[in-house]
C-alpha cells in the first residue's frame, strides 16, 4: 500500500483499492498519489479499464478528509491535475473507469463514483452528499448529480442531505448493477471483461466523443464527428475491418490497435 491506497493488476484491468482507515476518506496527498498511479494505467496500452473501490464493506470513500482539512488542508489544496481522488478531471482519458461500490460514498467519494464511467453498487451501499449540513458545498455534486438524476432528486439529495440506497440508485439508473457485497468485486471484473472485449479504438473514441458533445444539441454533435480525430482513427481503423469480418466468421475478433 502507499498514500492510502494499493493498485493491483489482472491482464488489462487494474484495481485502485482506496484504503485509509477508518472511511477511505482522501487527503491532498492520497488524491495526487492516486493521480499518478491513473496516468501510469492511462499512458500504458495494455490497460484497457481501471476499477476504483474501497476496502473493507463498510465505505467505499467518506470524501475529504476533514482530519486533514482540520490540520488546515483548505478547498483550494493542489488534488492533482485529475482532481480530487486521481481521475474525475483527468484531460483527454480514454481508459474507461469502473466504480465498484462497496460501501457508503459520501461526499467527495460520491463525487468520484459519479465521475467514473460505469457504477457497480454492493446491495448495502449507500450514496449520499452532507455538505450543506456542514456548512460547505458538494461543488462537483452540485454539478454531476442533476445531470444524473431527475432535477427535483438530485436538489433534494443536494439541499437535505438525504441518502440513496442502491437499490433505489439503480431504479434511477445512477448504477449499472447491484450486487450482493461478496461478489462485488467479480461483478465489476466482469463488466471490465465486457469492455476489454470491445475494440480499443472504439472505446477511446465514445469517451472522447461523450465529453467533445456534453451539451450540444444533438443534431449539432452529429454533424460535428466527422471533425473529431479519433472517430475518423477508429472508423477507418484495421480493426474496423477486422470487427465486421470476425463477426461474419463466428469468431472473436482480434484487435491490433491499442
């Protein structure tokens, strides 16, 4: 383990174990720490995903360290160029993220589930942003969850506090999955299995283009892609080609691009 968390990897899949007990909560340190080890998995093409989970059952992440923001760690600490918890303002990522929940996100670290690209959930966990009950903002809340959750929820979540459960989490479709807690950690192997198996090119260029078309209207976005870079590298790509032949072929198709 080293600054609060540990990586470990399987094939093209690392896991970023947050582990700082008693509430995984993140100082400034674990955040840049966590940056670093995200731009290693980023720059190394046989990195196809990257899960991101708690020890233990208990939290996922209770977010900010308030131990540390009581030592005088303040709202304008250096988090690293990902931003708070390593990824969630990583410029240009194409490596997907998986949040594997497996346990209470609070705060920052409902933050940075909502950041991630695919939520699984552990029957158990729980979501949920205090900040206003404390006297200060759930900023990156304020603005993710109302994009996620029908307005009149995430204002209601925003303004009381309140917490979501999984299951109701998935009913909003916040969440991919909902899992019991023994097997969350295969579940999320297994949607990163499912992404692996989909085209490198491909997978970089939906996230790329997911982020170029936040906002635009979408017969606007449309007629944009032919512009974006790596649309035209993976439409045009070998595997490409490859995707439609194999598929022809009853076979798996083997892809060359990475």
């Amino acid at each position: 383990m080293s600054d609060g968390f540990r990586v470990e990897r399987a094939g093209a899949v690392v896991t970023i174990i947050i582990d700082r007990p008693k509430a995984n909560a993140i100082d400034a340190t674990t955040s840049r720490a966590m940056g670093s080890a995200f731009a290693q998995a980023e720059a190394d093409p046989d990195v196809r995903v990257v899960i991101v989970t708690g020890a233990g059952d208990r939290f996922f992440s209770a977010g900010w360290d308030l131990g540390a923001a009581g030592g005088g760690e303040g709202f304008d600490s250096d988090y690293g160029p990902g931003g708070f918890g390593g990824f969630p303002d990583f410029p240009d990522r194409t490596t997907p993220v998986i949040a594997a929940v497996n346990g209470m996100a609070v705060g920052g670290g409902f933050e940075i589930a909502m950041a991630a690209d695919l939520i699984v959930a552990a029957d158990h966990a729980q979501f949920f942003l205090p900040e206003a009950g404390l006297g200060i903002l759930p900023d990156a809340g304020s603005v993710r969850l109302p994009a996620l959750l029908p307005p009149h929820i995430a204002r209601e979540m925003l303004l009381t506090g309140r917490r979501m459960s999984a299951d109701e989490a998935a009913r909003w479709g916040l969440v991919n999955a909902v899992v019991a807690g023994i097997d969350l950690r295969e579940a999320a192997a297994a949607l990163a299995g499912r992404v692996v198996a989909s085209a490198p090119l491909s997978v970089a260029a939906i996230l790329d283009i997911g982020r170029r078309c936040a906002g635009i209207e979408p017969v606007a976005a449309m007629r944009s892609l032919a512009q974006v870079d790596s649309y035209r590298l993976a439409i045009d790509s070998a595997d490409a080609v490859e995707g439609t032949r194999a598929f022809a072929e009853k076979r798996p198709p083997v892809w060359r691009h990475h």
